[in-house]
C-alpha cells in the first residue's frame, strides 16, 4: 500500500503501541501534524507549552508505564529544546523516541531557515541517531528506533525526518515491534564464581540502583534478600524496586543516604550492586569506597563493569534473569549477628528533623499519612528531591520518578503531567523547589489545558536551596546569586494558567490543605513557605568517603 512518510510515521507508531504523544508543532514537521488529525482517536497528542516541557512528558510517561515514550518537535530550536529532556532520559536509561523533522533534503548544509544538525548535536546523549533523507527507508528506520530505545539498557533514540520524506510517499507494509539480541552476557563460570563469595561472605549487603525498577526485577529482589538474609539499601534511581517498608530496608546509600547505610556498607565483607552504576554521589571517595568486602556487580550494560569502581566478580545480563537463577541455586542463609548489627545503626543514627516549625520533610510525611504510600511522586533537583527520596516510603517501582543522572531543574513539572496521562489511576504529586518551579511552570498550562490532575508542591524556601547549603558549610555564607528575592506570586502564576493554589504558611493547615488538594480533580498548587537555611542530612562532603557521613547534631558537637 502506497502511504506517504507521514502516514509511515503513524503506521509504525501504532505498531509499537504507542497511544500517547508529547510535542509542539512547526513548519518542517507540519506534514506530520497534518496527518496526526487523521490518526487523533488512535494516538492522542498533548500540546505541551514547550518542547523541553514535552521531552520531560515522555520521559515521565515512559519511567511511569515502562513503555517507550515519544516526543515530536520541528527543526532548528524546536529540535534543540527537546536537547535538556533528551540527555535527562539517556542519563537514567530511558527509553525515549524524539521525532524531529528537518529542513526538506535539497535544503540542507545550506544554513536554511530553522536548520540544525540534530542528529549531531544529540550524538554524545542517545543510543543512536538517525537522519532519514529516503522515504523508503523510514518505516525500517522507525522501527529499529523503537527496538534500540527499550533493548538492552533502555535509553532515547532520536529520528530526523526531512520534510520531503514526511510528504514523499513510498510502499507501506504492517510489521511487528522489533527486539534485539543483546550480546555480552553472563556464563556459567560468572554465576558459580558470585555463588562461591555469597557462600563465604558473613556481612553481605545489597546495593541495589535504578536497573531493578527497569527490568522488573522487584519479587526476585525480595526474594534474594530474605534468602540471602542481608539488608538493603538502594540510589535514588532505585527507589521501589525494593520495598521501603521491609525490615531489611536500610534507606538511601550516598551523599545524603542514611548512615545506617553508609556504615554498613563500609562495615561489610561482600556488597552485592545489582543494576547500579557506582554514581560518584553513591560512592564518594572511590579508592575508600567498601574497603573491607569483596564486590558483586550485577548489570545489564558490560561497559559499567570495572568503570568506577573494580569488582571482585560480574555477571552480565536482565537483572531479573540473574536473579531469578541465583534464588534457585543459592542455599537459605543466616546473617542474624550482622543484621543486629545494621539494626542497631538503624536505631542509633534514624533520619530526623525539626518537628517544632513547618518542614519539606513533614509535608512529605503527610503526603505519604494521606496517600497511604501509594501516589507516585515526581520531583525536580536539590534539597526537595532528596527530602522526597529520604521520607516517602516507596513501596513498588515506578512510584519514584526523578531526574538522578543529569540533575535537570524544572524536570518534575513536566514528567508529573506524563506520569499521569500513563497512569491515570494513580494520585501523581510533583515536590519541587521555588527555584526549579520557576524554570518550567508554565506547563501548569498544559495541565489545565487537558485537565491532568495532577498536584504540584512549591517548597518555597526564597533560595536556591541546595547551592546555598553547600554555600554554608562550604563557602563561608557567600550567598552568590542563591537568594530569590524577587516578587513572584506562585499562587497567582498558578490561578493565572488555570490551576486551584493554596499557601501553607504554618503547619496547623498542612493536614487541611492537602486534603482538600487530593479531592479536587483537578491541577493544584500547593506553595509551602519554609525556612531559607533548613539542611538536608546527613550529608558527605565530596570528595569524602561516605563513611564519613555527617548531621546537624555532629556540627553541634564540633
């Protein structure tokens, strides 16, 4: 059958299940939107208020569902919005198709109106790229995006489409999502060698990241950690995968993970890292990083074995393959004297704050009080974020949803909106700060625009609240350019672009207000105003070993 490109591009999407479509349209990628009218009760499109705002949404949508999420933008500086979104999803292995659409073939290379080297410019932050110049070769192209984007390591694929492709027609047969075959995995030898140190180890620890959530590895997880009888802890991409409630929970590893993790995990004679990385905010000082055990690395990407920190044994491959292996063949053990052990670092060093004035953290326990754990939260990046991770308990994957890698400010809005258009039987609460709301609000536009009811929480702190941190501790309270002083109105701006907002001021109205929030089925703002100089612990400096993992009441004793 004789389609043309843009036709191809639809046909293909619904091959690989795609319903849902984030973007913003324009000149070179007008073919498409065209066409898009006439597929508009088989794929629905969300015109988001910027094209950074709709890479955010799939993004989101994709971390939310598991499915590849899709973004569509036009060339030049349409393409180069979506750039910040792209490099958000390759950082924490996403698995994104941005469809972008250039200046028509005979145009390029010539500086044409709207032109950019896309493709180029996205090398160094996708999987792969493709610049489709042949009309034949699009539906092929598209399909091989969409198995690169959620093989393997999941992560964005860009596809630009020239203009004349898009209008060009060629002959259009139905196909099937692909897959691929992933090279690189485990061997025999791998397993028997991590089986022999399980065996030997009497203080095993579980370091688990972001690849239990991808690859649905949760049950397996639990499974290996009551059977291994060792505590857990997780990054902050692994939020979920291992349930925040169980016994052998120990919380986050890292900069601002809790001691009982950081202790232990330095006390311990074997770390067993499934699915993570060895980012340098989990491990500090690498050449003092788990001195005293040998190291398991489990992973799904051979390229992260030995690049941060060397590894006793490795074994390549899904995680929740590995897994289910090892619980077949691994013995019941019994860790009783060093789970006592961990314990009692639970007990002694607990997370804490002050319970006497308006906090982010008590905002979050009501958050968690009121949605029984079970909403999914989104957030931007700073002391919010880590607030987020520390004191709502995640008890199942994909209920976390944040930018780990890049770090990316003004994200949560935007994957918010994704994250419930995928889901839309789940409460979504985005927690951000002053400074990161700012950057991308006027999506709130959108979510008013479709009515997504989703809650988005200022914590309005008047500061740049992590920088400003670091400036106390490390700077000698040169506050350079952290302080928002400025007469912005959250509350306005929100009712502006067609939201419900409120403002907590005292913590007499939290419990008040955010009940009234979870009623309305519709987008709400909800500003807190908190203290400028409120501290995110425990901390370690960079740099530092994590053991050397510190809190407001060490400073108080030094």
């Amino acid at each position: 059958m004789q389609m043309t490109g843009s036709q191809i591009v639809m046909e293909v999407l619904k091959e690989n299940g795609v319903d849902t479509v984030f973007g913003y349209p324009g000149g070179t990628i007008l073919n498409i939107y065209d066409t898009l009218y006439d597929y508009r009760d088989s794929i629905k499109h969300y015109l988001t208020s910027h094209e950074q705002g709709a890479a955010h949404a799939a993004d989101g949508y994709a971390r939310a569902t598991g499915k590849v999420g899709v973004c569509f933008a036009t060339s030049g500086p349409g393409a180069t919005n979506l750039v910040t979104g792209i490099a958000t999803a390759y950082m924490d292995s996403v698995p994104l198709v941005a469809i972008t659409a250039n200046v028509a073939l005979p145009l390029l290379g010539k500086d044409t109106f709207q032109e950019v080297d896309i493709a180029g410019i996205t090398m160094p932050i996708t999987k792969h790229g493709y610049i489709v110049k042949d009309v034949n070769e699009l539906a092929g192209t598209l399909r091989k995006a969409f198995a690169i984007a959620r093989s393997g390591r999941p992560g964005p694929v860009l596809v630009d489409i020239t203009k004349d492709v898009t209008a060009n027609k060629a002959e259009f047969k139905p196909g099937k999502p692909e897959t691929l075959t992933i090279t690189g995995k485990y061997t025999e030898e791998d397993l028997e060698k991590a089986l022999k140190l399980i065996k030997r180890s009497k203080k095993p620890f579980i370091y688990t990241g972001g690849g239990t959530v991808i690859s649905g590895a949760s049950k397996e997880l639990s499974e290996f950690a009551h059977k291994l009888d060792a505590p857990v802890c997780d990054t902050l991409m692994g939020k979920g995968g291992f349930d925040g409630r169980d016994p052998l929970y120990t919380g986050m590893i890292g900069m601002h993970g809790t001691k009982a993790s950081n202790f232990g995990v330095s006390r311990c004679d074997l770390l067993i890292a499934i699915g993570a990385r060895f980012s340098d905010r989990v491990i500090g000082n690498a050449k003092k990083f788990a001195n005293s055990a040998k190291i398991i690395h489990i992973d799904i990407d051979p390229a992260e074995i030995n690049k941060n920190i060397k590894v006793d044994s490795s074994v390549i491959g899904d995680v929740k393959e590995i897994l289910g292996i090892l619980n077949e063949r691994m013995e019941k053990c019994d860790h009783t004297e060093w789970i006592e052990e961990v314990n009692k670092l639970k007990e002694q060093f607990p997370l804490d704050y002050d319970h006497s004035v308006l906090t982010c953290p008590y905002i979050i326990e009501e958050l968690y009080k009121q949605t029984g754990g079970n909403a999914i939260i989104t957030t931007d990046v700073g002391q919010h974020q880590m607030w987020a991770a520390q004191y709502y308990l995640y008890k199942e994957p994909r209920t976390f949803i944040s930018s780990g890698g890049l770090g990316t400010m003004g994200y949560g809005l935007g994957a918010s909106i994704g994250a419930k258009v995928g889901r839309p039987d789940k409460t979504v609460i985005n927690i951000g700060g002053d400074g990161c709301f700012r950057m991308n609000m006027n999506e709130l536009a959108t979510a008013s625009n479709y009515n997504i009811p989703i809650i988005q929480v200022v914590i309005n702190n008047s500061v740049l609240g992590m920088v400003r941190q670091w400036q106390t501790l490390f700077y000698n309270k040169r506050y350079s350019n952290t302080i928002l002083s400025d007469k912005v109105d959250y509350c306005k701006v929100a009712e502006g672009l067609g939201c419900k907002a409120a403002r907590i001021t005292r913590k007499e109205e939290v419990e008040e207000k955010i009940k009234w929030a979870l009623s309305l089925k519709e987008p709400v703002v909800l500003e807190v105003i908190v203290d400028p100089d409120d501290k995110v612990f425990p901390m370690v400096p960079a740099g530092a070993p994590i053991s050397d993992a510190f809190d407001a009441s060490d400073m108080e004793s030094k």
